[in-house]
C-alpha cells in the first residue's frame, strides 16, 4: 500500500499525456486519504462503487421483472422462485463471489471473514490511525441493532459506551472509516417539499453494504432469523436496499428515503434522470402488504394538500408506487396501480 499515491499521481499524469478515455482501472476497498496524493484525480479518474452480488446476476433471480419497466409504467408478471427460508440463507451467507465458488458448513464464513480484516486491519489503514479493534466490533454491532431504523449518532455513541468509552470526536474518526471501507453506506433523506423543513427529517439512513457483514457482527444465524420474524424483516430492508441500489444506479437513478416528524415515512424513494420519482415500500411477508398499499396512498394526500396551497409550483405525483416482498407468489400490478414484487424476480 505504500506506492499506492504514487502509482495514482502517475496515472494522472499519463492520463493528461495520453488524453484519451479507458487507460486505466483501479481496484481498491477504500479511496485515498485527503492529502495522500498531490491530485485528487478529478476529471480524470471516475470512481465506480464495487458492490457484492445481487440476486440477479447470481442467478438466483428470474429477472422476469425489471425495475425499467416498473419507471415506465408497464404491467408486470413473474413467479417466485425463492422461499423464506431460501432467502433467510441467502442473506447470512452474502453475495461474496467465493462464497458461490467454495461452499461451507457455516453459510456466514465469507461475512464472518470480512468482519475480521474491517476490525484487525482495514480500518487502521483506511483512516491511517491505531483504532481499537473492541470499539470498531461494538460500533458495527451496533449500527447492526439498529439496521434499517433511523437511529441518530448519538444513540449509536450511547450503545457503544455501555461497553467502549467513546466520546463525539472519536466516534466520527471510526465512523469515517467505515464509511470509507464501504462497510456502512448512507442513504440521504428525500424532501419533497410536503410540510415544512421543520417537520422533515432529514439525516441520513445508515445501511451495511453487505447484509452479512451485520449478521456477523450481530453473531446471528439462519436459524436465529426464522425464529425472530421482526429481526429478520429489518435485515430483509437492507437486503433489498443492496439489490435496488445497484438497479437504481443501472438506470442512472438515486435512492433516498423519507420520514418526517410526524410519522410517515416511506423506506426507499427513487429518484429518475427525467425527474420523476417513485415510492418504495419494502415488506418481508405477504402479511404485511395491506399495511404497506394503506401507507403508500397516503403520500397523494399528501401531495394534493400541497398542491392547493401552492397553485403555482405544484409537485407530481409519484410515477409509481411499489412494494419489495420476499414470500409473495407472483409479481403484478394490482387495480390500484400499486406494483407487489417478490426479490426474487427483479433486474435492473
């Protein structure tokens, strides 16, 4: 790692003799740290986030149903191959390549690994700090309890504490880390204008990168996930989060989240090139749609009650409405226009 700023400062430099597209590719776990090299590589050396399998380029979606077709209003239909118990077992052993190369008595072997190298090693290098490795472990663990929730910096700070003495400033410098390693991703909260800036919420939600790394860190199992439906759908949030993102960004699109403080709040927002948008609900079990459909309706309320008090800049309507499930049967759109699809048949 000790040539790595000058192998980058070279390859600006031949970047700028050259000034032709495509010369180089650089594989890396975490960016340079500010003041590492002499440029920052701006203009030309474009960063492209490297994420973990999705269901669909593992093979284990039937891709029946693409996230463009939903954007653009098209009926739906594909049937589900996964069970709960085969998507439980997928979330605890990840979408690491080389846990579909090698497998293992422990599904979770290649999440337990990666927790390992973040605490011993990659957060030292990442930060260029000797950061403790019991506080970096009770940090991931967590941001792990409160996976998919909208815990605030000092809830986290508080948690640790009880067993890792750790004040404000301390925290940042380890949670700078993790953000760095990709370990920890932030998902920016959506706002749509709908009530005032007073009543919107608008810090970020946090998500692991890889679903497995928090059940490692957590120490959980498949069988421990069955038997907590709850638990288990919070993990489920973020296992869906991991898939739509990298199709969301095939689209060129974004994801946020919105959650005000009144307590409506929806778990993912889209974000299109065109500027339209779409409302994303994400639900573990059939159980759970009617809740889901009710919720979702609530933001044309919403959006009617702005539109008459503010005739002349009026918002649109969300182009779609949809929910992610895990255990529903089939993929369509029913006669609200709200879409239900399975994980399980998605693609970008």
């Amino acid at each position: 790692m000790a040539t790595y700023p000058i192998l980058w400062d070279l390859i600006k430099e031949e970047c700028d003799i050259q000034n032709r597209p495509s010369l180089f590719v650089l594989t890396g776990s975490y960016s340079p740290k500010l003041g590492a090299t002499n440029h920052t590589g701006s203009l030309r050396i474009y960063p492209l986030d490297m994420n973990t399998l999705t269901l669909y380029e593992s093979g284990e979606s039937t891709g029946e149903v693409s996230m463009k077709d939903i954007c653009e209003g098209r009926d739906v239909f594909g049937t589900n191959p996964l069970t709960y118990e085969a998507i439980t077992d997928r979330m605890v052993r990840g979408g690491y390549p080389a846990a579909f190369e090698r497998k293992a008595d422990d599904l979770n072997v290649f999440g337990k690994s990666a927790l390992s190298s973040i605490v011993s090693t990659d957060i030292q290098e990442a930060t260029g700090k000797e950061l403790r490795e019991n506080v970096t472990r009770e940090l991931l663990r967590s941001f792990a309890r409160n996976i998919s929730q909208y815990a605030t910096n000092k809830t986290i700070i508080a948690d640790v504490a009880q067993t890792e003495p750790l004040s404000d400033a301390t925290f940042y410098t380890y949670y700078d880390g993790l953000l760095r390693l990709y370990a920890i991703r932030e998902i920016e909260a959506w706002s749509p204008a709908l009530r005032s800036r007073e009543n919107m919420r608008t810090g970020p939600k946090r998500e692991f990168s890889e679903v497995a790394l928090a059940i490692a860190a957590l120490g959980l199992s498949a069988g421990d996930l069955n038997k907590d439906p709850h638990t288990r759908g919070c993990f489920f949030e973020n296992f869906v989060w991991h898939d739509l993102s990298i199709y969301a960004n095939c689209l060129g699109a974004k994801l946020g989240h919105y959650h005000d403080g009144l307590g409506l709040e929806c778990d993912f927002t889209i974000h299109l090139p065109n500027g339209e948008y779409g409302l994303i609900e994400v639900k573990s079990g059939e159980a759970l749609l009617p809740e889901a459909v009710k919720n979702l309706k609530k933001f044309d309320g919403l959006v009617k009650a702005y539109n008459l008090n503010h005739p002349n800049s009026p918002m649109r309507k969300a182009k779609f409405k949809l929910v992610i499930t895990g255990d529903s049967h089939y993929a369509r759109r029913g006669e609200d226009g709200i879409y239900v699809v399975p994980i399980g048949v998605l693609k970008p």
